[in-house]
C-alpha cells in the first residue's frame, strides 16, 4: 500500500516537472527567435556600414567613389563573406554616394537593409 503511494506521488511529481519543461520551452522559443533576428539584422548592418567606409575612404583618397564593390575588395581591403551575403552597389556618378543593399543569402522574404 505505501509503495503505490509513493509510485502515484512519483507520477505526480514528473508529470509536473514534464509539463513544467514543456512550459519553459514553449515561453523561450519566441524570445530566441527574436534574439537570432535581432543579430542577423545587426550583421546585416554591420557589412552595409563596411561597404559604406570603404567608398567614403576610396573617395577621400582618390576623389571619387568607385564603380563597384569588387574595386573596394581588391584596393580596400574590404571582405565580404558573399556565401551569406548579397551586395547591391549602385554608383550613379563618381561624386554622389552610391546606394548599398545588403540582402541575406537565401532570403525568402526579400527584406534588406
């Protein structure tokens, strides 16, 4: 008789610590995915502010802003990592700051910074 009070207590008590796990985990994930999304956004950031420095200094070094981000990497030192990476250069003219897009690789909804 007492060992089936203990077995039931026993049962009580893992169901609990189940069903508290299961609780934990179900409140957690959406925090994680906000935290991965928040990096990834900054990463993002991160790689357009690097194109953008090394126009600027390409400009103030040689009066004018290159025509592609293949002149940055090669003269500048700039480094991309393109497997994750989709860069979007656009120079209008050699004196006006030219438009930079960063597009996560794979990326199914499109956005950019």
């Amino acid at each position: 008789m007492f060992r089936e009070k203990k077995k039931g207590r026993l049962l009580y008590v893992l169901a609990g610590v189940f069903l508290g796990l299961v609780l934990l985990v179900a409140v957690l994930t959406p925090v994680f995915r906000k935290a991965s999304t928040a990096i990834d956004e900054q990463s993002i950031q991160s790689v357009k502010d690097a194109v953008m420095r090394s126009a600027v200094q390409c400009y103030a070094v040689e009066g004018a802003y290159p025509n592609s981000v293949a002149y940055l990497e090669e003269h500048y030192g700039l480094v991309i990592n393109h497997e994750r990476y989709i860069v979007s250069y656009e120079a209008y003219s050699s004196n006006l700051a030219p438009s930079i897009r960063v597009l996560p690789l794979g990326s199914e909804d499109g956005e950019g910074y």
